[in-house]
C-alpha cells in the first residue's frame, strides 16, 4: 500500500533534531529528563490542535466515526499502545499511553493483525489528524517522518517467516540506545524482497474482519454455518456413502433399511454355514467360525449409515467410500486353510522301477497338487460371503523329485540286470541259489541323489531263503520247561547261526550289479534265543497248582478231537503278564489239522460242525484258572446247562467269535499240561500263591423246555433240561484267611427237547425218524 501523510509539523528532521538534541541519552534516560517539558509541550500543542480556527487535517473515508471524532494519541505510538484503548467516541487516551508514546519510535510499522489501514500507516509524533488515503491491499511500508522514503511495497508480501512482534519496533534506527527485539539486528526497513507470509496476511484480514464485524452479526453468522453444518450432517449421513460395497454388493447412496435389505438378500446363511470348498478333484468344509470368517451385516449397515454429527463421519461420507472389511481373522483362516491343504493335497509321485513278480517294470512320475494358502486366504477375504458354491480355491503343482526319463534310465541300466539270473547265497558253509521269481519280491528302487538305486528288504529275503532252505541258518534253541517222571524240568537253551541282516543288502546288490556267478557272500551272526536257561529257571515252575477232569461222552469223532486239542495246548508255557487265548493256540478247527465233525452248540440247538467237542477243553482249562487263581479275562457260559460240567464254572469257544482268554498275573511261570483218557485232563505247574474255595448258590428262575419237532435232514436230537440262574463265588484265601471273592452269575435257557420228525398231533399216523446223528 501507498500513500501520502498529512501533517501539522512539516519537518521531516524533526525526529533526528530531536535525538541530536538529547545527547545521545537512552530513552529513560530522556524520559527523566525531559518529562515534564515534554509532557507541558504535548499538552499545549493539543489544546491548539482543538482550538477554532486551528487548522485541521483532513479525515479519511475509511476512518470509522469513532476515530474520526477521537485524535490519535500526541507523539509516536507504538502499535500496541494505541489498539490496548477502549475504541469508544470521546475517548482520550491515559496518561501512562501519553508517556510511552513519548518514548516511542515515530516510524514502527504495525504488526500483522492489526487494521489494514493501521497496519500500513506511520504514526504521526505530532498531535495531529491522520490523512492518509486507504490501499484496497495494505501490505507494505509507508514513508515516515524522519526516514529516507522507503521503496514501493510488493504486492504479494509473502516474504517473512513471522511477523513482527507486538509493540517492537523493527527496520530503523533507535532515538537512543540500541534497539531490541526478533530484529535488532537490521539498520533499515524491509526493501523490495522482504514479505509477509500468506499465513500472516490471512490471519491480518481474518483479524481486521472480526474486529470490524458487530457482535449481534457474528453469532448470526456463526448460528447459519451450525445449522448448515447440521443440515449436510442430516442429508449426507442417513445413507451409505457413494461407491460403498459390502462382500461385493454395491450398497453406496441406500438408506440404512434398503442397503442391509440389499447385503441379507445377497449373502443370505453364508455368514453362519460351513463353506464347502473344492480344491482340484478333491473337496472339503471350512467352518468360518473356526477359520475367523464373522459376518454381522446389521452391525456393518450400522456403522455407513445413520445420522450422527461426527466430522469424520460427515467427511467420510463425503469422500465417498469402498470396499467394507467384512470381519477377518488372518491367522486363524491361514490355519483352517493349512488343515484344509493338508486333507486334500495329493503328493508328487516319484518316477520309479517296480518288479512285478520276476518283470520290472516302468512308473511315471506324477505331479502332486497342493493347495495355495496365500492365494486362497486373499480369496475368501475378498468374497466369501457371495462366492458361488463350492468355492473354487487355487492349487499349485508340486513337481517330483525323480523324473520319468530318470527312472527309464535305472530301468535300462540297473533293474532289468538285477533280475537277469538266480542269485546265489552263501552264509558260512551253507548255501542256497534263488530264482528271480523268487528274490525279486524283495528288490525295489530307491532315489539315490539324481538317479534310482537298487535295494534290497533283508527280511523279505532271508524268508525267501529260509523257504528254499531251512538249513541256510542254524535257529537258537530256547529253554523249555517239560514234565519228567512227574516234575518239571528245564531243558537248556542253546545258541544259532543267522544271516547278519546289516550286511545282507550290499553284499546282495553288489552280487546282482557284478554279473558272473551273482554270489553273495554274507557273514553270519549269534542268534540269541529268547527263553535262556536261566530266565527259565528262575520262573518258579517247580509244582502242580491246579488239576481238573472233565467227563467223555461216546461220541468217537468228538473224542478225537479232544485229543488233537489236548496235544495242541499240552506244553504252553505262559510267562508272567502273558495272556493265554485258546483261540489263538489252537486256531481254526479244520479237516486239515484232523478234526471231525461233532456235534456243536448253535443258538440253542445241536447242530454239526468241524472241531464240536473242542468246547470241553475250554470248560476243563477253565476251572484250571478258577482255582489256580488266576485271572479272568473272557469266558462264555454254554447257552444251556450240559450235565457233564459244573455249574457255572464252564466256558464255550467257537472259532473266530467265542474265546476263552486268562492272564497270567502272578510273578511266576505258568506250565500247562493236557491229555485225553477216559477223560480230559488239565493241570497247571507254577508256584502256588493261593488257596481257593468255591461256593454255589441255589438254582434260582427256574424256566421250563418245549418240544420241537424237527424234519429237517441234519437234525439233530436233544433230550430236555429246564433253566435257571446260579452264582458261583471264587473266595481266595492264604494262610487260612480270606483275602478276597469274586462272583461269576451265569443264565442258562432252558434245552428244548428235540425229536426228529412230524409232529404227531399235526400228522395223524406219522411217526418219529430216529436220529441219524
């Protein structure tokens, strides 16, 4: 801004006269000298200033009424004197300001937030009207009594970091003293490049405007731009912002109710069921509770729509929005995926050489397929809740280690040879020769590095030898506890000879790859046994514990079956902890092993089957166990009663369904003993431990049997025998003292009479076969 200023006192050199005049004292200095001169001075030049016909500057237009009917305070004054008085009509500034105004410097520019005008205008020393004209843009210096005419100002005053501070004076020389302030250390006023931020200017014309606007209009202005805030606020957030998607639905500009209407129709119960995947061939489910999948579409329509007058609500609406988080546990959907990838990859099959029977032959390679875990979290992140159903989710191929054309190669070169020839064993003295067909079961090929090896199952083949040849090893010989003269004796344990099973695989592959003879050399180890004389000795096998006879009937074929049975069991050593299964030792009753066709016992009724009779072993062995003490495992009453045995202290087998199962819980060995005469003997050889009594009750229930007639060719005829129930109770006792009983309840149904032929009540003149069985 430029101008001109009117004064009363036209000398320019009044302010240096002045300060020439003082003798180079500091203001305060001057001030206690002078005070009252000055003071008297100022006084007088005001009141002619006042007097009529005192000639009187003329007032701008942009003066307001109040400056116009108030002068300026007498003398220089500073900025922040002069704006610190109350701005009322009639006003005469105190006699503190009139003192400092004294002081002074005449030419200090104004600082950034007072009046336009003000800002850009010296300030007379003078008691004088100001006259300056106004400047639409006030931003520069103005000329000053006492100062070289400073350069016109810039137009954009951008050029200062800040403004200067309150009441400071800047850019001119001091009256007296130096001069302080944020800048002291400039001799003259800002020139042509020194500017004002636009921070500083904005802040001056915001300033200069509030100060210019009356109250009563602020709070009016400020009233409409709260209503206009709460008004957009009202428009702009009761809906969706523009661009917004929830799981791929497009809900942007919808009111709250129609965009969660919009989300529910679209994703419907996908937020709450199992998400069925297909990865390759294969499928699965991921549970999304489980895989940090939650959706809740009322609590995300919630937080887009409905007003509220938060300004980060309002600019987000504004801004427009985008794609909505729907609700995602990263780690626990990586770890869902990683089971998922676990239950339907398929493995990358090697390339190989199998030899089938004596022929190797070629197998591909197979690339395997795994799931993309990354790939497949990004996806369901992105869509799980509208993906079409299965989702798809992305593999990645995982290649083999061996090739196809590698294994083609260790076909050509290795396998094919291999089995080219017999191959010749040699353990010590003893030797045996094996055909292809007969080591080639115990050949594969096995990645080595790069390529396939050969390699050889020790086990697989030494079985194959031992099948030619026993005599290829020596076997060790165990202990064994037998019966002499009626005592128990240990017979000694003895060492063997056996292929060592370490070195056989090299010695064999070395052999086949050689050619020639195809010998391989193969050293031999002890064979321990595993039942040494002196663990045999020390197993306490030294008297009879138990005995038990069983009466026979004059079935011939169910007799001989019986001593079959009694030759199998007869010898059983059963070591401490071991568990005895008749099943197990004499194992299918077939024609094979000798047995006959015997009567047996099937859902109530005698029929035919091989091995019948076997079940009297079961019932002998059984009381064996009952009163040695030994421990029950599993035992199966006959259905009905049969004379011949006590009641309720009998078992049953039937092969595979129907066991008799006893362990050996005491610290000693337990020897068995069988044989058939007259009867069927059972007696157990160990230590004894306890003494046992048994205790039968009454019969209870008693139920009576039914005739059946029976025209069926293999009927067989029973006679009949009623039911009832009996509790049989094993008291243990040692040294004449009770320890402890166990109770065995046993129900027997009643044996129907069985009679081969028609029914005679039925068939008038018939008359009953007799049994062929």
């Amino acid at each position: 801004m430029s101008g001109d200023v009117t004064r009363a006192d036209p000398d320019p050199g009044s302010a240096a006269r002045s300060h020439a005049a003082s003798g180079g004292y500091s203001r305060r200095e001057q001030h206690g000298r002078h005070e009252q001169p000055e003071r008297d001075e100022r006084r007088e030049d005001a009141r002619g200033a006042d007097r009529p016909g005192a000639e009187r500057a003329p007032v701008p237009d942009w003066v307001s009424p109040a400056d116009r009917r108030t002068p300026p305070p007498a003398g220089p004054v500073r900025a922040d004197d002069w704006f610190a008085a109350p701005e009322r009509p009639g006003h005469t500034a105190p006699e503190a300001v009139r003192e400092q105004v004294r002081e002074t410097d005449a030419q200090a520019p104004l600082p950034g937030w007072g009046r336009p005008a003000e800002r850009s205008r010296p300030v007379d020393p003078a008691p004088t009207r100001w006259a300056p004209a106004p400047d639409p843009e006030p931003t520069g210096w103005a000329n000053a009594p006492g100062l070289a005419p400073a350069p016109a100002p810039e137009p954009e005053p951008t050029g200062w970091a800040q403004p200067p501070a309150r009441g400071t004076w800047e850019g001119q020389p001091p009256r007296s003293g130096p001069l302080s302030g944020p800048f002291s250390g400039r001799s003259s006023p800002p020139g042509p490049g020194s500017r004002l931020t636009p921070l500083t200017r904005a802040a001056a014309v915001v300033g200069e405007t509030v100060r210019r606007v009356p109250p009563r209009i602020a709070l009016a202005v400020l009233g409409v731009l709260v209503v206009g805030y709460v008004g957009t606020a009202w428009v702009v957030t009761r809906s969706v912002p523009d661009g917004t998607s929830v799981a791929g639905v497009q809900i942007g500009g919808l009111g709250e109710d129609e965009a969660l209407a919009r989300v529910r129709a679209a994703v419907g119960d996908a937020g709450s069921s199992a998400i069925p995947l297909r990865v390759g061939d294969k499928t699965a489910e991921l549970d999304p509770t489980a895989a940090g999948l939650t959706f809740d579409p009322i609590r995300v329509v919630d937080r887009l729509a409905g007003f509220t007058l938060d300004p980060r609500a309002v600019l987000r609406h504004l801004g427009g929005g985008g794609a909505v988080d729907t609700g995602i546990d990263e780690n626990a959907l990586r770890a869902a995926l990683d089971t998922v990838a676990g239950s339907t990859e398929v493995k990358a099959r090697d390339a190989t050489v199998a030899f089938r029977r004596a022929e190797p032959v070629l197998v591909a390679a197979v690339e395997g397929r795994r799931l993309d875990v990354p790939a497949a979290s990004a996806l369901l992140g992105d869509a799980w809740l509208t993906r079409t159903r299965p989702v798809e989710l992305p593999v990645v191929s995982t290649r083999p280690r061996v090739g196809t054309e590698t294994a083609r190669k260790a076909l050509d070169e290795t396998a094919t040879p291999a089995v080219a020839g017999p191959l010749t064993l040699a353990v010590e003295t003893r030797t045996v020769v094996l055909e292809p067909q007969q080591f080639a079961p115990a050949l594969s090929m096995k990645p080595t590095g790069d390529t396939l090896g050969l390699s050889v199952d020790a086990r697989t083949l030494r079985k194959a030898a031992l099948g030619v040849d026993e005599d290829i090893e020596v076997p060790a010989k165990d202990a064994r506890i037998v019966l002499r003269d009626g005592a128990p004796v240990v017979l000694p344990s003895a060492a063997g000879e056996r292929m060592d099973l370490t070195k056989l695989p090299k010695a064999v592959v070395t052999a086949l790859a050689a050619g020639g003879d195809r010998k391989a050399v193969v050293p031999s180890v002890a064979a321990q046994p595993k039942l040494s004389t002196a663990k045999a000795e020390a197993l306490g096998v030294r008297t009879r514990v138990s005995t038990f006879a069983t009466n026979l009937n004059d079935n011939a074929g169910r007799t001989e079956n019986l001593r079959i049975a009694a030759a199998t069991v007869n010898g059983t050593l059963v070591l401490p902890g071991e568990t005895f299964s008749l099943n197990e030792v004499l194992g299918e009753r077939t024609p094979e092993k000798g047995y006959n066709e015997a009567p047996v016992i099937n859902k109530g009724r005698l029929t035919i089957g091989y091995g019948g009779g076997v079940s009297q072993m079961a019932t002998t062995i059984f009381n064996n166990v009952f009163f040695a003490g030994l421990q029950d495992v599993y035992h199966k009453p006959h259905s009905f009663y049969i004379s011949r045995y006590p009641e309720g202290r009998e078992a049953t087998v039937n092969y595979p369904t129907v066991d008799l199962k006893w362990k050996n819980d005491s610290r000693y060995g337990v020897l068995v003993q069988a044989w058939v005469d007259s009867q069927v003997h059972v007696s157990f050889w160990s230590t004894k431990v306890w003494d046992i009594k048994s205790i039968k009750s009454e019969r209870t229930n008693p139920r009576e049997p039914e005739t059946i007639y029976d025209e069926s060719e293999d009927c067989v005829e029973q006679a009949p025998n009623p039911g009832f129930d009996v509790t049989v109770t094993r008291v243990f006792l040692k040294n004449g003292a009770e320890v402890k009983r166990q109770a065995f309840h046993t129900t027997y149904i009643p044996e129907d009479e069985v009679i081969c032929g028609p029914d005679p009540s039925k068939t008038p003149g018939a008359t009953p076969r007799p049994n062929g069985g």
